[in-house]
C-alpha cells in the first residue's frame, strides 16, 4: 500500500471517529434536561439590617415618641422616686414599669435603678464618678463600668459599625449599646444563624448497606 493510500485510510477513519463521536454528543443531547429541585429562598428577616432595638437617639432622629422618657410625666420633680425592696433585698418593679426585666448582672448587686439613673434629676444618666450623661450619650455610662469593652467599642472592634474607615472619605455610624443591649438586662439573646450557601445541585444519596444477620 502506497504512503498515499495509508493517509488516505487514514482520514477516513478519522472522519468515521469524528463521525461517531457527533452522533453520540448529539444523541445525549437532545435527551431531556432533568428537572431541578426548586431552592428555598432566604427567609427576609435574615436581611433586615435593623438593630435588635432603638436608642433614645433614634427616636430623636426620627422623630417618634418620646413619651416613655418623660418620667416627670408622673414622677415628682426635686424627690427622688422611692424603692421598694423585697426581704431579700431584691428590688421591687413598680406596676408602672412592669416591662422592665431586672437583670443587669450576676449577683444582683446592680439592679438599683440608681446606679445609673440620677435620682435628683431623672432626665439624665449618672456615671460612676458622678458625671450626669445625657440619655443620647448613653455608651459613656455603659464605659464608666466596662472599660475594656467601652475601648473596643470606640476603636470598631466592638457593637456594628459601619460607613468609611477613612473619615476623610465620609461619615461613620456606630450603632450604641443600647442598640444591642437593655441596658436592665443587657445579656444577649441568642438568635438562629443564617443559613449556609446553597449547593444548586441536589444532595448526594449514600446508599443505604444492610448488614447480614448474625448466624
């Protein structure tokens, strides 16, 4: 056989090769595309960027009532408000502030409305050293207290914040404690993490191997 004929044969059954191959990758291809698990989407409440809950501040800035932070709505002026303490020394909430959970702590040593309440003027906040803190200013009273935390919170390694790193570049919004905490039982509530990245193919099935019985 020639050099001619061996290219010749050589081609074509390449071209048979190539033929096959085209029927094959057609053949599967027009076969029915499977149909695909629809994927559950994303509760929203895992989008909300609201805080758990509202400063004084922010009530201020948008405008909404303030009524609750009235207390000479029905405290007297000039009196420091009274408080009622149980035999065990634990205070008693009044009917009027029943919403109010007293938990600030472990040993109870700090639910007294005025470690951090001035009891001669209810319209501000009092820190440890005596300073009278307005309520907007409120994070002064949380660090008079928790220091270490306070120094985080101030540097961005503590609470949410957000906006420009550079304040050159713009503003920044750090969110208080307040908005966090409650500030009479400032312990965190756990909350249920978002839900990891979806895989967009469904889930492997491992079969299921049953053992032989025992003999």
């Amino acid at each position: 056989m020639t050099s001619q004929s061996k290219t010749t044969a050589v081609l074509l059954g390449l071209a048979i090769v190539f033929f096959v191959l085209a029927a094959a990758f057609y053949g599967s291809s027009s076969t029915a595309v499977p149909v695909r698990t629809p994927i559950p989407l994303v509760d929203k409440s895992f989008l909300d960027v609201a805080t758990w809950r509202k400063s004084y501040a922010d009530l201020v800035r948008n405008k909404e009532d303030l009524s609750d932070f009235d207390c000479y709505g029905c405290h007297e002026k000039g009196k420091a408000p009274p408080l009622r303490f149980d035999a065990n020394q634990k205070l008693i909430v009044p009917e009027e502030h029943k919403d109010i959970v007293m938990g600030h702590g472990f040993s109870g040593r700090n639910n007294n409305c005025f470690n951090c309440h001035n009891e001669n003027n209810l319209e501000f906040l009092q820190a440890r050293d005596g300073r009278d803190i307005k309520f907007e200013d409120s994070p002064q009273l949380c660090g008079s207290c928790h220091g270490p935390t306070y120094r985080d919170w101030e540097a961005g390694a503590h609470g949410r914040t957000s906006g420009y790193w550079d304040r050159s570049k713009g503003p920044i919004d750090r969110k208080l404690c307040v908005n966090c905490h409650d500030p009479h039982s400032p312990h965190f509530p756990g909350r249920q993490p978002a839900p990891g990245p979806h895989p967009l193919r469904a889930p492997a099935t491992v079969p299921v191997v049953e053992s032989e019985p025992n003999h």
